[in-house]
C-alpha cells in the first residue's frame, strides 16, 4: 500500500489497485518476504486469482499484473531484491479463451452444486447454468427479468456493489449500454427453480441512479437478507460460497482444490446448447459476446466434428451413383439438388 499511497494516478485507478492489493495479494503473497517471492508464486497467483471465481477478466487481470510488476520493480530499484520475479506475467490468449473440456461439469455435478450452495444462491447456480448468465448478471436478477419462455438480462451487479457507501449497486451489462439487454429462451426446470425461490425469499425492491440520474427501482431476488446486512451480494462472495460448495459436494481436482468456478457453469450452457445442435451465432448472442468470434474461439474446439460428415456431403453431391452414397438427410440432399441444377 505504501507504493500505491506514492502514484499520482485517479482516484478511481486508486480505488480498484487498492481492492485488488487488499482482496488479492496481500492474503495470497503478503504473507511471503520480498526476497523469498519466485516467478513461480506469481504464475501460480494468475491463474489461482483468474480460474478461482472472483470475477475478473483477463484484460482486468492483466492490467492488475501491471500494477504488481511495477511494485516488484520499485523494491529492485530500492535494492530490497536483485530481480523483478513478476515481469512479464500475464493470461495467454490460450489460457484467456479456449475452455478446457475439463472445465465443463457434467448434468449431474451441476444439481450437486445447486444442493451443496448456501440456499440462497440456488437459483444463481440454475441461472448461470440454464440461461448462460455471468454471474454479475445473475446476481442482478430480478423481477422485471422474467419473461414468458425467457429471461431479459440488462443488468449486471457492480463490483462496488458490497460497499456500504455503493450508490449504484447496478450497472449495465457488459459491452453494453444502459438501455440494452438480451433475451434468453428458458427451459421448464428454470421455470420451476424461480417458483421455488420465490416460495422462500420474496423480492426486495433496491433503488439506484442510473447512469443519467434518474432514478431505478428493481425488485431483486438477491439482496441483503441477513439482519444488519446493508450491502449486495458480491462476485467474490458468491465465488466464495461456490467454491465452499464444490468442496462439500466433493467436486475436488488432483489438489483438492475446487474442480470448477462460477465461469464453468457458463460454460455448461454454451457447450451443451452447441453440442445438441443450437446455432453458435444464437449462442453467442445469448451469452453476450461481442462477436461470434469470441464465442468461436472460447467452444469452438467443443462442437461435435464435421470432419467425416463433410466427406460424406461432398461424395453424395458429387458423385450421387456411388455405392458410397446413401440416403441424404432432407436438408443435406436440398443442397446437393439445388448443386447439380445449379
């Protein structure tokens, strides 16, 4: 913090280098003498911080190492170590993007989660999972989300929103402005598990200002609940109760550590909607990607090969009298008429 106290920099950049330190590195690496810290803790620190749930982007984790390796490097230029252990250390665009298959739970270690959570973060599990739903934007929800067959997403939770002095607890999603937002198709069991929600929490109403000023109301279904508690819900607190969960459900990797986090149940929607078929621009447009793109290098590698399907669509359309050519699906032999007649 003395580093952080000596930058002449805003006071927003201030504020969010300060959370980070507190939340972050100091009770990771604090505990560690300067000269005893190796490129290795760093390494590891990336990627416990980035996969353990608490919500940043790799652009934000990155810009995060800026911040760490320059403090590194002022104990250099003050002769307290010979080198900076933390130069260079970033998330690759491998790690940032691909999901590995291992990251993805399966049906079943979805509904253990959802049974081993805090209660109240039930519905979050099934709405990330279901709806593909970050978990900012899940911990927005409210009542004016639900829709008949879908939900509207327009909001996500502020990363201040835990503070006690946090006005705007609210903000728009991602990528985003105010007055923007998705819809998502919901199936019957998302239905259900808002009904039982519902059942024991009924909606608290929250008022916050809007990027113009004006003021908005949202009955959300995630606000303080424990007497004396003023603040929302936070990513890192929901990561917390997730991971607590996974560990009760035995859901543990070779280290005993938490086998997914909040971002694997998106990516349970993503890969089961695109392995059954759905429309990976329909996707994308559900999990708010900025483009297909992204969505395509994030699951592409995910979907079911075409690799022999497209030798036997080619040989049929080509050479249709082929012992080798068989029956066409309908929409496969429209194309191959439409082929020959062209």
């Amino acid at each position: 913090m003395e580093w952080l106290e000596r930058r002449v920099i805003g006071e927003s950049t201030r504020r969010n280098y300060g959370e980070f330190i507190r939340n972050h590195l100091a009770p990771r690496l604090g505990g560690k003498p300067l000269a005893g810290l190796a490129r290795r803790d760093f390494e590891k620190f990336v990627k416990d911080i980035y996969r353990g749930g608490a919500g940043l982007a790799a652009s934000t984790m990155n810009d995060r190492m800026v911040m760490v390796a320059a403090i590194m490097e002022a104990a250099v230029v003050d002769k307290r170590i010979t080198e900076n252990p933390a130069r260079g250390i970033r998330i690759s665009r491998r790690d940032a993007v691909a999901v590995d298959e291992g990251e993805v739970p399966t049906p079943a270690e979805v509904d253990l989660i959802a049974a081993h959570i805090a209660p109240q973060f039930r519905l979050t599990v099934y709405l990330q999972s279901g709806t593909g739903q970050r978990p900012s934007e899940a911990l927005a929800f409210s009542t004016e989300c639900r829709r008949p067959g879908y939900v509207r997403i327009r909001w996500q939770v502020s990363a201040k929103a835990h503070r006690k002095d946090c006005q705007t607890p609210f903000v728009p999603l991602k990528h985003r402005l105010e007055k923007e937002c998705r819809d998502v198709p919901t199936a019957q069991f998302i239905e259900q598990e808002i009904d039982a929600h519902l059942l024991k929490w009924k909606p608290v109403p929250v008022v916050f200002a809007g990027q113009k000023g004006k003021r908005i109301r949202l009955e959300t279904f995630f606000a303080p609940r424990q007497p004396g508690a003023g603040v929302m819900p936070s990513i890192a607190s929901y990561g917390y109760q997730f991971k607590k969960a996974c560990l009760s459900a035995g859901l543990v990797d070779l280290d005993g550590d938490a086998k997914y986090t909040p971002r694997s149940l998106r990516h349970f929607f993503a890969s089961t909607a695109l392995a059954n078929g759905v429309p990976i621009h329909e996707v994308s447009r559900w999990l708010g990607h900025r483009s297909v793109k992204t969505t395509v290098d994030i699951y592409g590698h995910l979907l079911p090969s075409a690799w022999d399907r497209c030798g036997q669509v080619l040989q049929r359309a080509m050479r249709p009298a082929s012992p080798d050519a068989t029956s066409l699906p309908s929409e496969e032999a429209s194309w191959s008429a439409g082929t020959r007649a062209a």
